[in-house]
C-alpha cells in the first residue's frame, strides 16, 4: 500500500517562488514529488542560459569591438571633439 501525502498547494507557489527568484525552476514540483519535470525544467534553464551567455558575448560583444575600431579608424572621436 502506497501512503501519498497531501501537499499544500500554497507552499509549493511559495517554494517556488522564492526558488525562481534565485535561478532554481521547477523547486515547487520537486515539493510535490515529480523529480523528473524537475530535472527537464532545469535542463531547459541551464541550456537557455548558456545560450543567451554566448549570444550576448559571442554576437554583441565583437560588434561592439568592431564599431569602436571603425570609429577610432575614420577619426569619429575627433570630428564630435571639435
């Protein structure tokens, strides 16, 4: 005989929300014991971060590095200088 025991829905929003805050999805559902959506959200969380971690520095960052040498080349710093 399998005992569940009843999880207060209002505890599990509070873990929750208090875990996403800090980067930790799914927490609420580890509360109400389904592991494995937990660990599915937090593969989903980890790979988006990485993701947006290499976009940010791996797109915006050379673009801005080429700018500012295009800038420097044709003498934009000294024609807004007066």
């Amino acid at each position: 005989m399998v005992v569940t025991q009843n999880k207060n829905p209002g505890a599990a929003v509070l873990i929750a929300l208090i875990a996403g805050f800090f980067g930790f999805q799914g927490i609420g559902h580890m509360y109400t014991g389904k592991t494995s959506k937990v660990i599915g959200l937090w593969l989903i969380g980890w790979l988006m971060g990485i993701y947006i971690v290499l976009f940010t520095f791996g797109e915006v960052l050379p673009m801005t590095i080429i700018l500012e040498s295009i800038s420097y080349h044709i003498g934009f710093d000294k024609h807004m200088m007066g």
